[in-house]
C-alpha cells in the first residue's frame, strides 16, 4: 500500500491531460468521441510546442464551443465557413498555425463549396474532420455522410440511396484535389486508434510548417445519444458498420 | 516484472460512459455502485495490477484520468 500511495508524485506522472485544454468540463454526452478527438489535437499541439503559434476555428455543431476547451486563440465560424475563415487567418498571419475542427454536417452539407474550394487551393491549413455521420448537435438529422439504410430522424425507415443519395465520402474526394497533400482517415476508439491520429494530426501540423498545403484529418466518431446506444455500443457500431464504408488509414501521403 | 503504475480518476469529472473499462489490459477498472453529483457511475480500481500503461486515460473522453508510473 505505502508503495503505491509513493508512486503517485511528479517523478512517476506518464499522463496527465494536457495544458493545451482548459479545465472546463465538456458539455459532451458521455463517451463522446468529440472529447478524445480533441485531447489527440492538443497533445499533438503540446508536443510540438505550438501553443502560443495556434490558431483554430470552431464549426457549427456540437463542437461549436471548441473555444472554450482549446487553450489556444480560437474563432467560430458560421456553419460550414470554417475553411474559408482559416484561409483568411492563414493569409494574414502565414507563420501561425492554422486548424478547423469540423463535424460532417458542417463540413459535408452545408460548408461544402468552403471545404472543397480552401482544399482546391491548396491553403495551408489543418482541417479535422470529426465524422459521426449524422447532425448530432440538432437531435440526429441525416447527413450527407449517414449509411445506406441507418435509420436518423429524417430517414426513419433507414437512408434509401435511390431517393436521398449515397453516403459521401468527400475525403476521398478531397484527396483528388492537388491542392492536398496529406489525407488519413482515423478513430479514437481504442488506445491504439486514439494514438493513430495523434500522429497523424502532428504530422499534418509539421506539413503546415513546411507550407506544404492542405492536410485533411478524418476522425471516424461515435454519436452514442443519436444513435441510441451506449457508447460502448457505439463504438462497436461504429467499428462494424462505419469502419467497412469509411476505412481507416492513410488516403494521400506525400511522395 | 512490469513495472508497476497507478491511476487517480476525477470522480465528479467523470461521465459513466466506460469505455475506459475494456480499454486496460489487466482488468483493473470497473464502475462504481455510487454515483457522483451528476448521477453518473464513476470508473474505480478493483485491483492494483495497474501497469501505468495509459490506456485508459488516453480514450477517456473527459480527461478524468491520471496515471503514474514507476521509474
Ligand atoms: C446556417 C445554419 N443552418 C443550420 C443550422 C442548424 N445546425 C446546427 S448544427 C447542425 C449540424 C451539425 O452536424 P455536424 O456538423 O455533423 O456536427 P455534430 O453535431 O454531429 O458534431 C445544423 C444543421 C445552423 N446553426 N446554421
Ligand atoms: S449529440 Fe452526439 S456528437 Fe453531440 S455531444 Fe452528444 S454524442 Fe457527441
Ligand atoms: S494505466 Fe493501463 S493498466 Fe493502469 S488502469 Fe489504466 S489501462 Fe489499466
Ligand atoms: S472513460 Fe472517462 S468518463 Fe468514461 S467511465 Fe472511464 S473515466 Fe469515466
Ligand atoms: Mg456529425
């Protein structure tokens, strides 16, 4: 006992959550994965020791009070226009670092035209895109990224592609544009997964020092409170139904 | 010998989601009967074969938990 009361001080600390989050509590529902997608992005900003040099715009949709949570200089953006906001950013103050943080509505419906022409361009941003393919934030409306069949509340009987469309997989589509130069689709599921996109998400904030142009982060996400589960239960959903059509790993890599 | 850790969880932070439960390897967290001032169960250590691998704190959403580990 008195050794492992004596293990808990500074010397023997291997994981504390990082400074680069504020202390506030996260208004998320419970095993949401907006949380760890989050803390992967700080401490990728921590280790890079970018604090002061960051600057991200908050979406439209749950994460839309990301500002509160990122210790970093933060912006929101009207639904959707967070690309477009960080492009200005970026032009103004070309040596900060740049990011959006942007969930499937908000970068797939609405802020199509953004997403696509700020990756078209080539602007020298970091984009994460959390997908839970669904509109969390206003009670679980169908986006454009729902499945084939999954049931929201403006596909109740399931997502019929003859008549609302197929699921999109824009980061596949962005990945065709020369103005990207790292796209990688991830999770923060497990502990390996979590770790996964830390790397991912430091790499593409590396690019970004080296001007490289547009990295694209999706992070595969759970929405436990729409989907009607629990989160472990999501997280299981998520693994056998999100994961076939929206595959994890590396989209474009640099050559 | 693995090394030997600790975790120290923010009960009233924590959320109940437990998925920080199947994420250790040695079975060392399980829910609390109790719950905290939200309502909500809260992750607790039954045993001490904590290795300080992480885990746990680093998929919980909520940042609840801190680890240790011995040098
Ligand atoms: C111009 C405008 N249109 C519609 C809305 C309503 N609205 C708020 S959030 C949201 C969708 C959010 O979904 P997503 O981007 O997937 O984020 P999530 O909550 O799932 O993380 C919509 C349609 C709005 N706030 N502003
Ligand atoms: S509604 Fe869904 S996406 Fe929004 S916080 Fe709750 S679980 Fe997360
Ligand atoms: S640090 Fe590792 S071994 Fe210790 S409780 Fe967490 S997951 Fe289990
Ligand atoms: S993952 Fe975090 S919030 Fe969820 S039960 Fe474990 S400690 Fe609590
Ligand atoms: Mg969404």
């Amino acid at each position: 006992m008195i050794m492992a009361e004596n293990l808990k001080n500074p010397e023997n600390l291997v994981y504390e959550k990082t400074k680069v989050l504020t202390d506030r509590v996260l208004h998320y529902c419970p095993g949401c994965g907006h949380g760890t997608a989050h803390r992967m992005l700080a401490e990728a900003i921590d280790d890079l020791g970018i604090q002061e040099e960051t600057i991200g715009v908050a979406p439209v949709g749950c994460s839309v009070l990301a500002y509160y949570y990122f210790d970093v200089d933060m912006t929101e953006a009207a639904h959707g226009r967070a690309p477009a906001v960080a492009t200005g950013i970026k032009r103004v103050m070309p040596e900060k670092y740049v990011f959006t943080y942007q969930g499937d509505g908000d970068l797939a419906a609405i802020g199509t035209a953004e997403t696509i022409h700020a990756c078209n361009r080539g602007e020298n941003i970091l984009i994460v895109f959390v997908n839970n393919g669904i509109y969390g934030m206003t009670g679980g409306q169908m986006a454009p990224t729902t499945l084939e069949n999954m049931k929201s509340t403006t596909s109740p009987r399931g997502r019929d592609v003859k008549t609302m469309g197929a699921p999109l997989k824009i980061t596949e589509l962005i990945a065709q544009l020369p103005g990207t130069y790292y796209v990688a689709r991830h999770s923060v599921h497990t502990p390996a997964n979590a770790r996964k996109t830390k790397r991912a998400l430091k790499k593409a904030l590396e690019y970004q020092k080296e001007e490289k142009g547009t990295c694209f982060i999706e992070v595969v996400s759970n929405c436990p409170s729409n989907w009607k589960m629990t989160p472990v239960e999501s997280n299981k959903w998520m693994e056998e139904n999100m994961f076939p059509f929206y595959p994890l790993g590396d989209i474009k890599v640099p050559q | 010998m693995a090394k030997k850790g600790d975790v120290v969880i923010q009960i009233e932070k924590c959320k109940g989601c437990e998925v920080c439960i199947s994420a250790c390897p040695h079975e060392v967290l399980a829910m609390s009967e109790e719950v905290n001032s939200k309502g909500y169960h809260y992750a607790v250590k039954v045993n001490s074969a904590c290795t300080g691998c992480a885990n746990c704190a680093v998929v919980c959403p909520d940042a609840v938990i801190t680890v240790y580990r011995e040098k």
